[in-house]
C-alpha cells in the first residue's frame, strides 16, 4: 500500500473558510471575531470583519488553536509524522 495526501492551494483555502466560515458566522468563527473585537474595540459582527484583518488573527494564532478549515495543511496532514509516499495539489 502507499501513503498519499492531498492538499488545497493555501490561498484559496483561506479565502473558502473566510467566506464559508466568517462571513456566515457560523460557529468556526467565533474565535476570529472574538479576536477583531479585543484588536477594534468595536462590537464587529462576523459579517463585517474584512479577508485583511482575518489574515492577521490566523496568522498571530498558533495553528494549533486554528479551526481545521484554515490552519496549515502541513500541521493538519501529521508532515513530518506520516510518511507519505505523495502529497498531491
């Protein structure tokens, strides 16, 4: 048997949770928004938080404490554990 993955382009797997994610409120977000309030000061609503100010929480947040939607498929697919014969794009 073999050992393979595959993985999204990372940008638009970013942009897919930002707007599937985010931009409906659903509950993935509600780390994000949390985040955006304590930065603004501002009561935001999920709606209203822009792809910038989303890129800069996840990327100040360990990925670890990512929602698996956009944290590093590199951290999600266990590289450098798993020893994958193909990693596929």
């Amino acid at each position: 048997y073999r050992r393979f993955t595959v993985v999204r382009e990372p940008a638009a797997r970013a942009l897919s949770g930002f707007l599937e994610k985010v931009g409906q409120g659903l509950k993935q977000s509600e780390p994000i928004v949390e985040a955006v309030r304590a930065q603004t000061g501002q009561d935001i609503a999920p709606a209203d938080i822009s792809l910038a100010q989303f890129l800069d929480v996840i990327a100040q947040m360990p990925s670890r404490q990512q929602d698996p939607h956009w944290r590093r498929q590199a951290d999600h697919i266990g590289l450098g554990i798993v020893d994958y014969d193909a990693i596929v794009h």
